[in-house]
C-alpha cells in the first residue's frame, strides 16, 4: 500500500501581524460615551435612592423595565447635548410638545394623542387579524 502525499500545499509563516490601534477620533468618541454613561449612571443612582427612601420596591421585574427605560431616557438626553445619536431621541421629539409661554418661557408637555396613534399603528401591525377569509 503506498503512502498518499499531502494533497495542499503548506505555506509557512511568517505572518505579518496587525495591531489595530484607534484613530483621535475614535478615542475622543470613547470617552464621550464614557462621560454620558457615567452621567447616566450618577442619575440613576440618585432616583433610586430617592425612591427606595420613599418605599419603591426596586426589585419588582416591572419596575427594574420601567426604570430601564427611564435611564435610557436621561442616557438619549445626554447623548443629544454631546451630538450623539441614541434610538430614543426620536421617540422623545415625537411625543413631547415645547411651547414658549407668554412670558416667553419655554414648557413641554408629553402628547397623548401621538403616543395613542403610535400605539394604534403598532398593534394594528404587530396583532394579527382574526379574518382567516
């Protein structure tokens, strides 16, 4: 019985090894979100407390869901005034209003009828018809 031969090719290294090191801008981006983060952070810690103090069960899975999105929230806010994007920036310009009171001061309201038509469109999209015809 004879001995097969390899049948590819080994091509031997070395091999020229690449270190990918961030640009200025990519390190300047780093720490803005760190700084936003840690901001983000530091308000969180302060509601809760404020909160806890006041008989809040934190440990509730809703309320830990409903506080996940208040923080993500305050982070958006945050991002915004940095030049950031954050998903919840746009779903916070579609549901408040600011208007300029006529001392010319300015006051925001959360619209309703927008956050309602919202949720209307998602379930007539997201919740299938009972139709089967």
């Amino acid at each position: 019985m004879n001995e097969e031969s390899p049948s590819a090719e080994i091509i031997k290294g070395p091999w020229k090894r690449t270190i990918n090191t961030p640009t200025e801008d990519q390190i300047v981006r780093a720490e803005q979100l760190a700084y936003c983060d840690e901001i983000s952070h530091t308000c969180l810690m302060a509601i809760l407390s404020i909160l806890v103090e006041n008989g809040i069960d934190a440990s509730e899975k809703s309320f830990i869901k409903d506080i996940t999105f208040i923080t993500e929230t305050i982070k958006a806010s945050i991002f915004k005034t940095n030049g950031i994007d954050h998903p919840l920036q746009v779903l916070m310009d579609m549901t408040t209003d600011l208007q300029i009171d006529p001392d010319n001061s300015p006051f925001c309201e959360l619209d309703e009828h927008t956050i309602d038509d919202m949720i209307a469109s998602y379930n007539a999209v997201m919740e299938p018809d009972d139709d089967t015809s």
